[in-house]
C-alpha cells in the first residue's frame, strides 16, 4: 500500500495539479460501465533477453499505435491505468514503444512499464511513464549467469541506473527468485543499498507450462522456503493452495497482435477479440467474474 500511494504521489506532482480528479472521473466511469479499470499492453512479441536454449520468435508482433488507439477510443470508459509488459517478451523490443507511450499516457492516468532493462537504446530512458519496473532473475553475476546463460548483468543494472538518471519517474526493482538465485536474497538488500533503489521487492518467478525458458520446471525454487508451488506425482507443479480470486480481475490484455485477452497467460483456447468496438469492450467486461472464480485453465498455476 505505501509502494502505491509514493507511486500516486509521484505521478501527481508530475502530472499537475489537477491529476487526482482526472484519476476519480476515470475510476468512477470504469465502475459505471462495468469496464476493467486497468488494460496491460504488449508492444511486441520478441524479447531482449536472449537467454540460453530459448529461440526468438520469428516475425515477431509489433502492437501499431493506430490499433491500441482504436481500442482505447471504443471503450466506452477510458483505462485508469495501461501497463506496458509481455507475455515472453519485453516491451523494449518494439521500434514503436514511443509512439505507443506518448498514445497511451494521453488516455490514461497512469502509465507503466514492466522490463528486463536488456536491449535499452537511447531515448528509451525519457519516454513518459509514471513507472518503470525493472524485473531481475538475479542479483549477482554468478546466479545471473546460471539462469540466462550469458554475461549482461552489467547491462541490466546500467539500464537502471540510466533511467534513475534520466527522469523523476518512480523506478521499482523487482528480484524474481528462482534455483540459481533462491539464495539472492540479501544479495539483492545489498546492490538496493549500494545503488539507490528506494523501491524493491522480491517474488517467485512462475512456473511456465509453455515451456519459456525461466518459467521451465528445471529453473524453478521448488526448495526455497515459502515457494507457493509442489510437485505431483507427474512431476509437474501444481499450486499448494489455491489462491482466492485474481490479482488481475480488473484488468485486460492486448496483445501485440492486437487481440484483447482475459490475462497475459491465456491462450487461443480461452476467449479473445479482435475487433476494437464498444461491444468487446462489454463482452470482456464478463470475463472478470471468470477470472475471480478462477474458471480458466491458466488459472490453475497462476498465483
């Protein structure tokens, strides 16, 4: 709670006075026409990462600007907030992601973005989010190594530190633990320390069904205290307790491909739309009750 209200702060006294209204005239009309308050956008399908035993995408999705557009301006209530993330990729891979920001922070009143901090090009660092997420697999060289198979590193903690330079938006760094790096932790307190990072928290990284290369069973903390996951007699993670509800029930997906989903983990098989319209707009809108009660197949692993 304190992490949101500094990050409302933040944004209020770079957005201007007049902000806390805006974001109560757009929370009250999402509420009014049952529409989710918040949409997360990926703006391409490829990654920066470039991890060991991981093949790129080929001909990789870049989400148009004029088509998330044409989404936002059907609904009939305008996003609270719009998050810039990927499902198995990374929104710094798109040669649009400033077209897409500039687009996206003049119909909502939050925006973020979720990164890895590899593959950032100059003038990356300006663009106007309110938020920069910086999600690292580990917090020393070593564990780093052992899970992506290469040596950058360096290049994800410089891409922080370039951003902190660059502007007053809020920067948070986020630790995902996972075998190579379970034992991060106070690692990761340390480099917070040393760099300035005001805003830190740790999580477990997913178990990934699809196979995607940190989400694999083999790269899981399956033996770290307090890992919400255990194995069956399959060998494949099933969740130790069923979480109640869903930490996404207010929000959508929009795909790189332009395709409006319930979540970023569901697939072809779930519900999808593909034209922008008031009409989808209201048919997701009933996918929120669905992801409450936990309806869908990804629902089963997702925590």
């Amino acid at each position: 709670m304190n992490r949101t209200l500094e990050a409302e702060f933040s944004i209020w006294k770079r957005r201007g006075f007049l902000w806390p209204f805006t974001l109560f005239a757009r929370a009250a009309a999402c509420r009014l026409h049952r529409i989710p308050r918040g949409l997360i956008a990926e703006p391409a399908e490829a990654c920066t990462g470039k991890c060991s035993g991981c093949p790129p995408v080929q001909s990789p999705a870049m989400l148009q600007p004029e088509l998330m557009f044409r989404w936002l301006d059907a609904s009939p209530a305008k996003p609270v907030t719009i998050h810039f993330s990927g499902k198995h990729s990374d929104p710094l891979a798109s040669s649009l992601l400033g077209e897409l920001a500039v687009t996206a922070r003049s119909l909502c009143s939050m925006l973020s973005v979720s990164t890895i901090g590899l593959g950032l090009v100059p003038g990356q660092e300006t663009l106007p989010f309110d938020r920069w997420i910086f999600s690292l697999p580990a917090a020393t060289g070593q564990s780093w190594n052992a899970l992506r198979g290469n040596s950058r590193f360096p290049e994800a903690l410089n891409s922080i530190k370039t951003v902190m330079t660059a502007q007053n938006a809020m920067v948070e760094v986020v630790l995902t633990l996972w075998k190579h790096s379970s034992g991060d932790k106070e690692a990761f307190r340390k480099l917070a320390m040393e760099r300035g990072w005001k805003h830190t928290q740790t999580v477990f990284g997913r178990f990934d069904p699809a196979g995607h290369h940190l989400g694999r069973v083999e790269n899981l903390a399956l033996d770290a205290p307090g890992f919400p996951y255990r194995l069956n007699s399959g060998g494949i993670p099933e969740l130790k307790e069923k979480p109640c509800g869903c930490p996404l029930s207010d929000y959508l997906f929009l795909s790189a491909q332009g395709t409006l989903r319930p979540c970023p983990f569901t697939g072809d098989e779930s519900p999808h739309l593909t034209e922008p319209s008031a009409e989808s707009w209201n048919i997701a809108a009933d996918w929120a009750e669905r992801k409450r009660r936990r309806c869908f197949a990804e629902c089963e692993w997702c925590f």
